[in-house]
C-alpha cells in the first residue's frame, strides 16, 4: 500500500517540463541587452548585461553549476565592455552597427554546437528531474527538440535585426515586433511541448 502511494508523487516529479525553469533567467541579459543597444548606448546595454549575467549565474556558481550559456555571456558581455574602453569611438562603428545581430547569432551558435554534445537545456532540465530519467529518449529527445528552437529562434532574431540594418523603414518592425513575437513563441513552446510530446509517447 505504502508502495503504491509513493509512485504518483515520483511520476509527478519527472514529468516536470523538461528544459524550462531557470533556462529563461539565462536569456534575460541577453535580451536586456538587445533592447537596451543602439549606436549611442550598446555600451551600457553591454554593462548592463554583464552585471545581469554575474548577477542571475552567481547563486549556481557558488554552488559549483556552471551553465554554458551563462558562461558565454559573461564572457562575451565583459569582451564588449573591454572593447568600449580600449577603442575608439570610429573604431567601433562595426560594433555599434551590428551589437544586436552579432549578440543573438553568438545564441545561436552556443545553442545549435552544444547539439553536437550536450543540448544547453539539458543543463537546466537536470536540476528538475530526477538522474534515473536523465539518459531516457525522451529527456533526451525534449532537450534536442527545445535547444534547436532556441537556436533557431535566435538565429531568425539575428537575421531580423540585420535587416532591420539594411532597411531602415522597417527597422521597427525588425528590431522590436519580429524578435518579440519569436521570443514569446520560443517560451510558450518551451513550457508546452515536453507534456505534450510525453503525452503523445505514452511517458
């Protein structure tokens, strides 16, 4: 009897989305950072998004995690920050002009490599369900599946503020509504298809 009551509460915990959690506080200096740049204020976006990143990664740090993306932005957002300071100002007009697509490609690319070894999300999922399910097609499946839609999505939000670049009349459109409406989508998915893929395998 005691057996059987104990099965419900440790299926529940597996079935916890797989992949959701603390991967969207990952994201945040990411996006602070392409709402924040512009040619006259990507220096203190890339300030902003490294004291966010520190700040989000510094509880996981102290206790020994160390999630790849938060890793890449760290060191990405102090790169920028160093650039700020030792360049110029003419010797910067790449960066400025470029900030938001060379940020959310640089996503893109940390997303779709760790398909190669580690999906980035199965860092995140990890935490939230148990070790026996961590090797399972489907944990592994999900993982793959909710990665490559971040790549993706990321990988579209750099090709839309690049012609935001290259089409000034659109750039509203471009740089603010396209990359919104991919980051909700991007979240909603996230949240929505580990249930419903396990639903559909029968997990």
């Amino acid at each position: 009897m005691g057996h059987t009551e104990q099965r419900p509460a440790t299926r529940s915990r597996a079935e916890k989305p797989v992949g959701a959690g603390s991967v969207f506080l990952s994201f945040a200096p990411w996006v602070i950072f392409g709402v924040v740049a512009s040619p006259s204020t990507w220096e203190y976006a890339a300030l902003a998004a490294l004291i966010a990143a520190a700040v989000l990664s510094g509880k996981d740090m102290l206790r020994g995690r160390f999630f790849l993306l938060d890793m890449v932005a760290i060191v990405f957002f102090a790169v920028l920050c160093v650039l700020a300071l030792a360049l110029d100002r003419h010797e910067l007009i790449w960066l400025e002009t470029y900030a938001q697509v060379i940020s959310s490609a640089v996503v893109a690319l940390v997303a779709l490599g760790s398909l190669l070894s580690d999906p980035f999300t199965a860092q995140y999922a990890r935490h939230s369900v148990p070790r026996e399910y961590w090797d399972s097609p489907v944990f592994k499946h999900v993982n793959t599946v909710l990665t490559a839609a971040w790549g993706a999505v990321f990988a579209l939000m750099a090709l839309s503020t690049w012609l935001a670049i290259l089409i000034p009349a659109g750039s509203d459109w471009f740089d603010w509504v396209v990359p919104v409406a991919l980051l909700v989508w991007a979240v909603k998915f996230t949240e929505r298809y580990p249930d419903r893929y396990k639903q559909r395998v029968g997990a």
